[in-house]
C-alpha cells in the first residue's frame, strides 16, 4: 500500500465548457467547510479561467494534452495552455500533492465514471469502494500516450471524474448532484484510508479497459457518417459483431466487423470530433482484489 | 394568399457548432437533385464558414442577431459577424430570396420545432400542412426585438428549423434524419402551393407563443441556480403553478410564481447562458385557419 494520503488537488475547468466541475469548484471555494476533512489538506483550483469565460474548451490548445514532463520542460512554450500546464505544474509541486481529482464532462452517456490511467492497487481498492457505495458508478482504465499526458498525471495517483451525457456549456442539476456525493463519498474514503482502513471489504472491481479508438468513416478530413442511431447514447453496452455501428449521410448502415463484442465509450463526444475519435472500445474486465 | 413562392435560401451553419445544419446542407451541394423541385429555385449555403472551421457559434458576436435594416446600413462595422452579415443580406437580394429556411439545433428538448416569427397567414397555412403530415412537429412563434434581427427576418417570409436535444458540435443521426425528411415535406409543400394547393384541408394549428423570457437566479453576473431537474428536458410540458423551476447550488428549490400554466421552450439551452435566458415562457394557442 501507499503511504498516507494528506494533499490533494480538486480541480474543476480543465476544459472551460464542461460545467459540472467548474460550478463544484466554486460550490467548493465558497462552502470550504463541504470538503474539509481532518486527514487532508485539500487544495481546489479553475485550471483554465480564461476558457471557462469564454465558454469554450480551450483558447489555444487543449490543456489536458499539455502535461508530458517533456513538455513542460521545454523552454520554448508557444500556446497560452502549455504555459498555464507549467504553472499549473508548479501549482500542484508547492502544494506537495499526493493525489489529483479533475472533474470532466461529457456528451456521452457515461453516467458517473471514474477513470484511472494505470493499474495501481490503490486506485483499485479506492474505486472498488467507491462503487460498493454506489453501484452506477462505471471504472474506466485508459493509458494515454506520454507525448500527451493529462493534468492528472503530474502525482502518482489521480483520478478524471468524466460524468455525461451533459452538452458542453450546460449544466445538469441532477449530474451536479451525483458528482457533488461522489467526491465526497471519494474524500471520506480517504479519510478513511488515512485512518487505517484498507477497503479490505471489496473483493473484486469490475473495470473497462480502453483498447480502441475508433475514429469516424471520412474522406480526406470531412466525415462521412455519424453514429448509429441504435448505438447513441449506449456507452458501456455490449456491441457485438454486426452490430450497427455508423450510419452514413445517404443512410447506409456501417456494422461493427470485429471478431469478440466490446463495450464502447465515449460515443459521439463533442470535444473528439477533430482528435478523431467516435467511440473508444473498452473491454469489460473483472479485477480480483 | 402571397404571390408564387420561386426562390428559397437554405441556409446551414448560422451558428458554427450546431451540426445538422452544417450537414444537411452539405449533402444537398453534394447532392443537388435531392431538393430540385420544378417550382423552385433553392439557393443553399453555410453563413458562417469560419465559426464552422472552430466548431464554435460565433467568431466574435453572434451572427444571427446582426440583421437589424439598421445594422446592415451601418457603414462602420466592426466585428467578423457584422461583416458577414452584410454579404450574406446581399446574397439574399440578389437570389431575389422569397422564402428563408434557417437551420438551427438546440441543446433543449425541443424535437422537431418551426419558429415563425409572426402571424402571416401564408405562415400559418403551411406550417398547419406540415404538422399534417408529421405531428410532432411543434410550432412556436417567438418575435425578436427589432435591434437584433435574424437571418430569417431578411425576407417577409421565412422560418427558423430549430431541433434537439442535441449537444453543440455533435450530429445526432437520428434528428439529422428527422429534419431532412421535414425539409423535403417543406419543399414539396411549397411546390403543392405554387401548383395552385393553398392547403384547404389544414382548418387549425396549435401554436406556441413566446410571452416572457427567464433569466437564471443571479448574484451579479453569476448563477446561482441550474434548471430543476424535474424540468429538464420538459420543453413543451405544462408548467403548472408551484412546480419546480430552479434549484440552487445548495440544493434548495424554487418554484414558478406565475399565476397560470405556461409551456416553457429553449429549457437549459448552452447559448443562452450569455444572453440571460434559462428558457422562455409560451402560452398554447388554438389557431383556426
């Protein structure tokens, strides 16, 4: 097991249209009693207040690709997010932060899901807990390239909060509510942990582990076709071999040629339109502890 | 009755993020022969091409209120938008334009919806046919303040097709299908009334009227309160008094204080946040034709 947990980084506006977390953090900064907790020392930022003011995800570039260490070691930083990455950076080091929680949303339907980059065990005996309080809860697994890391890479153990299906710029009372009582369920639990307690209760942990990205039917740049009707709005069921996958502007029907059946995520999410992802494909594993 | 109805604008891409538009229109100049009806000459085109490229609503000002006669005349222009708006009002002249049909998308759960902006009978007539042929069409009428003017406003004749739910920057295939086919019931209604049909058999029209526009709960600029969720994704639905409207960061409701049932629209739309509107109030009317 880790050592204690005792700083944390709770960060909302990452991306400046995903409100969830922007309005949590501001709940968060004028209500600091809500997340006080005796064992922690938490420390609660907007990552990108200029994007948030104008509503959009990023000014420049995206500022959740900026965090490769190689990046934030260059000298040479060109877009006004890879310089906020350095401060940001700097931010999460003076603070001697253990763990990072970035609240995301998404135009997918994802629930509430908790994603982890890496198999750690403490990630998975915390979400495992996690999801023993609330069983709707969804884990997800997703190793991101190095060249692109995310902010939540800069500690050893970190989450992303990616709740959905919410459109960019909105906010969903009922989805404010449910992420609002999943950090504190997250915070009591590492009070919890703090105090000793090793979630030793939970035994097994049922995770998606991203191993595809599917990318949108196109010619040269421009799309050709949209997602299937039937597959809108069905993160994590199960898509078997067949299945309609896109259908294309003149309404022909693209079905999934894959060999075994996969549970997609992510499906038609705004912000990956131009990163080239229609869905990611996850696996359904389940993880003893 | 109006005279012929010869040259149409179809017009996409108004706003930059609102996709069925953008995609309708670029399958009908990629497919020409699918809207060529023998009565009409149809004139399509995407308003704002850059706001398309950045996949955001506007550039600099929100292009659809910049069609005031006062703004278009207006020899010092000063925003991307003010600019444009002055072709695109020339392009519309030169078309000889009779008739605009402005496609829109909405992040509220507005279906299949035609705006018109006022009484004409000619309006009344054929939106009544169409809601013969489809009756989940709703209609709403909804009068801008003259100083910002629509597109559609540059013609005596003319509709906004404004349909959700459906998040900025996405396609949702189903609705893009939906509108399509609304948009060849339009075309082939037109052609019906210029072969001498003036849609006799329609003899009444439910119609919504906008009559009050809500702002959100403010301190200053800022919220501080998000859309009920026993409300979201109710546009359309009666809104009786005492039902909830609001509910505050702190979780406290607040309810509608009006005297009688009005039928909110435009309910958590993302673009109206800037513009201080949560939804707006319509009365339901009986039209008799």
């Amino acid at each position: 097991m880790v050592k204690k947990i005792r700083n944390i980084a709770l960060i909302g506006g990452t991306h400046g249209n995903e409100m969830t977390g922007v309005y949590l953090i501001k709940k968060f900064q004028k209500y600091p009693h809500l997340i006080e907790r005796s064992s922690l020392k938490i420390l609660t930022f907007l990552a990108n207040p200029r994007a948030i003011e104008a509503r959009q995800r990023y000014i420049e570039t995206d500022l959740n690709r900026c965090f490769s260490r190689e990046a934030l070691d260059e000298p040479e930083t060109f877009f006004y997010e890879q310089i906020l990455a350095k401060n940001i950076d700097q931010k999460i080091r003076d603070h001697q932060t253990d763990l990072i929680i970035d609240l995301h949303s998404t135009t997918s339907q994802m629930g509430l899901t908790i994603i982890i980059c890496d198999g750690h065990p403490f990630h998975f005996q915390l979400v495992a807990y996690l999801t023993s309080l609330n069983p709707n809860i969804k884990v997800l697994r997703y190793r991101y390239a190095q060249e692109n890391l995310l902010l939540r890479s800069l500690t050893e153990l970190g989450f992303a909060i990616e709740v959905g299906a919410v459109a960019q710029g909105v906010l969903d009372a009922a989805l404010f509510q449910q992420t609002e009582q999943l950090i504190y369920h997250l915070l009591d639990g590492l009070e919890k942990y703090n105090q000793g307690d090793d979630f030793n209760g939970c035994k097994s942990l049922t995770l998606y582990q991203v191993i595809e990205r599917i990318d949108y039917p196109r010619t040269g740049e421009d799309i050709t076709a949209m997602i299937h009707p039937d597959l809108q709005f069905k993160d994590y069921h199960p898509l078997h071999p067949g299945d309609p996958l896109f259908v294309t502007f003149e309404g022909e029907t693209i079905h999934y040629q894959g060999d075994c059946t996969v549970y997609p995520v992510f499906i038609n999410e705004a912000a990956y339109y131009e990163k080239g992802i229609a869905m990611c494909f996850t696996e359904k594993q389940e993880i003893i502890l």
